[in-house]
C-alpha cells in the first residue's frame, strides 16, 4: 500500500475561460445524453416495471433493426448513451496533452541474485521444496487427494527460495523492518472487520482479541508506512473506514428473511459445517470435489472458519464472504492508483464498495463472491511484479493465480488476464526479454504448482467444462453464436439488464457508476494514441473478463452469477471517466478530491436503495422465505417465541427444517404439516397458548405438478387452500388472518394469529403488504344463515 506516490496525472495547462465555456456546454449535452438513456432503460422501473416510455420513444427505436434482442426503447437509449460517448471522446481527442492515465514501467528481474542458491543456506530450501513439491506430484498423477502438509511446505519453501534470491541480487527486497508495516496494514483491517463482525454476533471474547489486534497492528502499520518517502497518507488513512463502511453494507441483512433463501446455497453451507464436523477430513481441502462435485472444497474454508469464531448460524456463514470482498478493496484501490492517482483510486475503491451488485451477491452463501476477491488480488500482483522486477512479487503473482482455482470457477479465466497483462508489459522495445522470461517463468509455474492439487481432481472437470458453452450440444456455429451474443450483452451489462435475478434488479452498475464507465471507455478508446500500453491493458483486460465472465456461459442470456464479477471492472472505469472529466478543466487537484467524495456519497446511496429497497419490491420473493419472516416477525431478542405451525407440500418439509435451522429458530417453536395432515389432524387445533400458522399459498397446485399427491397418501386431489384456511379459522376463534403479498401483489403465503400470539409480533425489514381474508367456505356458511 506504500509503494512510492506518483504525482497527479499530468494534465495540459488549464484550459482559457472559452474553452472552459465549450467544455462545460459539452459536458451538460453529455450529461443530458445520458440521463435521458438512465431514464428510458433503467430509472423509470424503479417505480413499477409496467411504466412505460412516450410512444413516439418506442417507435423510434423501431427503426433501429440492428439491435433487435432488445425492446424498442432501448434501441433509442443506446443510441443516447453512443452519441454521449462520441462526443465526450471527441472533448478528450480536442486536449493537446489530456494524460488521464499512468504508464507502469516493467522493471525486468536480476538474475544475478541465483548465485545464493549455491551456498548451503540458499539451497536448503530448495531441497525442501523438492522433496515436498515431490510428494505431491505424486498424489496427483495418481488423481488423488493432495496432501496439505508437503503442498504448504513446499509452497512455503518456494517463496523462502525467491527471498533468498531477491536478496543476494542488485535491487534487494526491503528491510524487514519496512515489511512488517506492509504485513501488518492488511491484517490489521482485517482484525478490525472481525471486530465489526463480533459485535454484531455477541461474541465478547472474539471481539475483544480483535479489537485489540486491530489497533496494534494498524498502529505499526501507519507508524512506518506514513513516514515512507511518497506514501500516499490520505489514501493510508482513509482505506481501513473505507473497509469497514464497505463491510458493513456488505453484511447488512446476512440473517434478515429478505436474503435468505436461494435453494443451491445450502449445499456450500452443508459443505462448511461439514468440514467443521469432520464430515470432510481436512486432508482433503485442496480437493476440487467439494460442494456438487465441481466446486473445490477449499471455498467453503472460509464460512467455515467465520462459523467458527461467529457462530454456526446464516450470519456466521455468509459473512466469510462480506470479509474477502470488503478487503478486496485493497489491491483494487492498489491497482487503480497506478494508473488513475491518488483521488481516482480512492474513488475507484469507494465505487466498488458500493456496488449494488456486490451490495446483493454478499447475501449469498455459495462461493461466488470469493472470484472478486482474487480478480482485485491477480490484477495487483501482476502490475507490482511488472514494476518492482523481484522474484518474490513474481512467485506472489503466481500465488494471487494459482489461489482462485480454489474458488468459484470463473476465477480460473483470471489467470489469462493475467498473462495479457504481462504481454502488454513485458514485450518492449529495446526490453530484456530473456531477463523478463525467467519472471515469467516464476509466475507461471509458481500458478501451476499452487493449482495443481485441485487441477488434479478429474472428476470435478466435467461439471466446470459443462458450466460453458463449450459443454453445450451445438453444432460450432451456434455455439459461437451464443458467445457473441452473451459477449455483447455482457459487455452492456453496467448499462441494462434483461434478466434480473440473485437479489440484484437492474443493471449491474447504479446510473451514476454506469455514466462514468461509458465516459471511461469513451476517454480510452479517444485517446490510444497517448499511454498507448496502458490503455490497450485497461481496455484489453475489460474485454476479456467480459468474454469469460459472460460469453462462454452456456445460458441463453448471460447469467448474474457470473457477470456480478464485473463490478470492479465498472468501477474501474468509471474511475477513468472521472479522471477524464476532471482533466479537461486542467490538474485535478482539491475540487476534484471534492468531486469525489460527493461521487462516492451518491453511489452509496444508489446502492443501498438498489440492494435494500428496489430490489425487494421488484423481485418475485420466494414464498419459503416468508415462512422465515414469520418466524422472524413473532420472535423474542432470545430467539424464543410462539408455536408456529407450518403448511407445506411435502418435499417443502426439508427447506422448512433447512431455514428454520441455518436461521436459528429451535426446532421445539415449529410444527410442519403438510396439506392433508392439515385437514385431519388434530394436533393443529391444539393451540397451545401462542400460536401462529402460515401456509404457502402455492402448496396445492406445485405439490399436485411434483406428483406429491401420492407422498399425501395417495388423494386423487389435494385440500385447496380455502379448504385449510376454513378449518384454521374455526379452530383457532377470533384469530387475525391475512395474506402475506410481495410489493407486485403476489400472494405468498397465508398467516393467522391467534390473540395470544399478537404481543409478539415485531416488524421486520422487507416490501410485504398484508391483506385481511376470510375464506370463501365462511363466507358462504355467513351468507347462507342470514335471515
């Protein structure tokens, strides 16, 4: 994080005040371009989906044959968000010297350092690498599980081999005095989001060790970082609150019903507590089949280890999840302040820690959110071991690679990323070319062997390989047809969405960071002619993860659990159209650092009211969650309350006891019944005190689609709901019942309770709206005794 500061972007002089004038005119018709575009694609949803544009909107977009996947309207905001792009590239191409960006300067690797490993100190190493490095090669020609043990031995060896090197070379590697504030800065954010994290879970011990821990080692960390010559004392200061406020809205809502339940997440919840349990042996944790097979087993050690330490409940879980995108920041903000600056890779940073994507695909108990954390890691490790020319920072880069195959599986396409990266870098001119190979060499092979034990699980290739387009039975050209397509609307991704879903409606980036990224590629494209390296590595790397992240899927239309990983590449861009802004009117300097702040705020507000508030009411919520919200809504700080008693089709029973238990609700405060059990048992009268009953309003027709008529009993016909409701009625006298609707008017799910149960109803966050009923069978019954 300390690494020597460079200067603010070096800017043209500023620019006369009827330049400024046609600047700032331009810049209102690009503004206006864009709100218009926001408004048509995105912001007029966010009251109800059905608003509809003008129709001379419409039939304008009409017009437009070339863009027919998507509606009319559409057409007409593309072509308001490519005209605002012309022309603002147009405003960069017209600066005489407007450098918005930094050029890294790729420094090769001594060699002369490898002299070292001829004395017995440096070979030592070497040996122990070699013998453990051997053990698991080993394993792994003969597919089997890789043991932890000789693989960290060896992997820790290597590192030791490059610091040997490093330090008998030219340019060594600092003191250790200097690295220890470097160690110590991370770890100490790190101990102070654990800290956050304990507080919330009342964990007292947890949060007192962490605490202290975070103000010793950040303490250490600023002592020696801030009085390095260059460092960049405000972005110093500044990241660990950035963290932890990126943090916080990260873990917002981990155990609240609204984010609780999407079915395939379980399995990586089973696969954590498995491994606490023993239920997966930690001998096999570099395995590649863990949850569903495919997914490796080391991605569920981190919820596994937040379990631990937090609890084994769905905050406990998920949270793993909020820390690694939280400290993701740091590389991101690394990275961008090499080629933006000091106020645009804060901004950056900020922008990504506010990402209404990330904000939702937190909430998300799989692996998924793991891939951002490695994405930031490669993209820094490959620039820092482009500029220093060390061994370690190669083997490092070789590390931040080889790790993301132990995570959810698009992290593996970040290693071409990588290598592009490196391509751009490290082919120049006049260059050494064979002294950059040999880096070249550490980072790949140091990739290859880091991955290796997972690459070695066989079996768990075929799930990955079938996640693709290339596991799709198509004939060549449909399947690159496909890739085209879900390239190109991955590539529109941060500007609309046609299939929202996974907590997350509209766009991948809120209007305000979406704007900025179409400024950004519009100052890119604009301007090659000048950092030529720099912007073809900005431009080319965006490009690809758009292809891996979105073109190879073998959906129909590109599918949000991949693209989400796109959110720091928006940030990013939306960093360069900053940067571009600020520069035509000259040097940024304190009103851009202003400019910033009030970005940052905006953003952040956007992204809470996109994740919290308009993604809840615009989503179909699943009717199981609301099973979870009742439970929620009636319980006591002590997590006790009233009997529930819960109707549901049969195969719902597993999902009920699943929620009710990663949620923390005592399997004694419940009662699942299905359909017909509701009809005819007795033991759903016996309202014993406080009770409450919810039912699933779709219980009938889905149990009837899945055959679950036989697991009733085999009844030719289910109970209809009205049918339950009645006798629920009658059974528990003056009993309030309402149907519980989504924010579209859905019927989710059928609540009663009774007098005794409405003391403990508590309000809980969330878009539903309850609606008095009577059922049909009473009202006939009343209208037929009138007199």
């Amino acid at each position: 994080m300390s690494a020597p500061s460079k200067a603010v972007p070096r800017g043209a002089s500023p620019p006369g005040p009827g330049l400024r004038l046609f600047f700032g005119a331009s810049l209102l018709l690009v503004t206006a371009l864009l709100a218009a575009g926001q408004w048509i694609l995105n912001v007029r949803t966010w009251t109800t989906p059905a608003s509809r544009v003008p129709l001379w909107v419409d039939r304008l977009g009409s017009s437009f044959p070339a863009a027919t996947t998507f509606p009319p309207h559409a057409n007409v905001a593309l072509a308001a968000f490519a005209l605002a792009g012309l022309l603002f590239g147009g405003l960069v191409a017209l600066r005489a010297s407007p450098d918005t960006l930094f050029d890294p300067t790729p420094m090769p690797p001594s060699l002369a350092g490898w002299h070292a490993l001829k004395r017995p100190a440096g070979f030592l190493p070497v040996l122990v690498f070699l013998v453990a490095e051997g053990r698991v090669l080993q394993q792994a020609s003969r597919a089997e599980d890789v043991s932890p043990i000789p693989f960290f031995i060896a992997t820790a060896a290597l590192l030791v081999t490059a610091l040997a090197v490093d330090r008998a070379g030219p340019t060594p590697l600092p003191a250790l005095r200097r690295l220890l504030p470097r160690l110590a800065y991370p770890a100490g954010i790190l101990a102070l989001l654990v800290a956050l994290a304990a507080g919330h879970a009342r964990r007292p011990a947890v949060l007192a060790i962490a605490a202290g821990a975070a103000a010793i080692l950040l303490v250490v960390a600023l002592r020696g970082l801030l009085r390095e010559e260059g460092a960049d004392r405000a972005a110093l200061v500044l990241m660990p609150f950035l963290c932890a406020g990126s943090f916080l809205l990260f873990s917002y809502g981990m155990d609240s019903w609204a984010w609780s339940f999407l079915g395939d997440e379980y399995a990586f919840h089973d696969a954590a507590k498995a491994l606490l349990d023993g239920g997966i042996p930690w001998t096999r944790l570099l395995s590649g089949a863990g949850a569903y097979g495919y997914h490796p087993v080391a991605s569920s050690a981190p919820p596994a280890v937040t379990m631990l330490l937090l609890g084994r409940d769905a905050y406990g879980w998920k949270v793993a999840h909020a820390f690694l995108l939280a400290l993701s920041l740091l590389p991101l903000h690394a990275f961008a302040r090499r080629f933006l600056g000091q106020t645009s890779g804060l901004l950056v940073a900020a922008l990504c820690g506010a990402s209404n994507a990330l904000l939702s695909f937190a909430k998300l108990g799989s692996n998924n959110a793991q891939a951002v954390f490695f994405l930031s890691l490669c993209l820094w490790a490959a620039v820092k071991a482009l500029e220093r020319g060390l061994f370690t920072y190669w083997v490092l880069a070789g590390f931040a690679v080889g790790g993301g195959f132990y995570t959810f599986g698009i992290a593996r396409t970040f290693s071409l990323v990588v290598a592009f990266l490196v391509l751009v870098y490290a082919v120049r001119r006049g260059g050494s070319h064979a002294r950059m190979l040999a880096g070249v060499v550490a980072l790949v092979g140091t990739s290859i062997l880091v991955a290796l034990p997972v690459l070695s699980t066989r079996s768990a290739w075929v799930g990955q390989v079938g996640s693709t387009v290339f596991g799709l039975d198509l004939s060549p050209e449909k399947k690159l047809a496909l890739l085209a397509s879900n390239t190109k609307h991955g590539a529109l991704g941060f500007l609309v969405n046609q299939r929202p879903g996974v907590f997350t409606f509209g766009p991948l980036a809120d209007p305000l960071t979406g704007s900025l990224a179409l400024l950004g590629l519009a100052a890119l494209v604009f301007g090659l002619a000048r950092m030529a390296r720099a912007r073809a590595a900005l431009l080319g790397s965006a490009f690809l993860l758009v292809v891996f992240l979105a073109g190879v899927q073998q959906y129909e239309y590109p599918n949000i659990t991949r693209t989400f990983a796109l959110a720091p590449v928006w940030a990013l861009l939306a960093g360069v159209g900053f940067t571009a802004v600020a520069g035509l009117f000259g040097r940024p300097g304190r009103a851009a650092a202003v400019a910033a702040t009030l970005v940052a705020a905006i953003v952040t507000l956007l992204g809470v009211f996109m994740c919290v508030d308009l993604s809840q009411r615009q989503l179909e919520q699943p009717p199981i969650a609301v099973i979870l919200e009742t439970a929620q809504r009636t319980a006591l700080p002590d997590r006790s309350g009233p009997l529930l008693h819960v109707v549901a089709p049969h195969d719902y029973r597993f999902w009920v006891d699943s929620l009710y238990r990663v949620f923390g609700v005592p399997s004694s405060r419940y009662r699942v019944f299905t359909p017909a059990e509701a009809l005819a048992s007795e033991e759903l009268c016996r309202a014993e005190g406080a009770a409450v009953f919810v039912m699933l309003a779709v219980g009938d027709p889905r149990a009837r689609e899945r055959g679950d008529a036989a697991a009733e009993g085999g009844a030719s016909a289910l109970p209809t709901p009205d049918a339950i409701l009645s006798r629920i009625s009658t059974c528990w006298q003056g009993s309030t019942m309402v149907a519980v609707k989504d924010g579209l008017g859905r019927v989710l799910v059928y609540r009663a309770l009774t007098p005794a149960a409405l003391p403990y109803v508590h309000s809980v966050p969330g878009r539903l709206v309850e609606e008095p009923i009577l059922p049909s069978e009473l009202i006939e019954a009343r209208s037929s005794n009138r007199p």
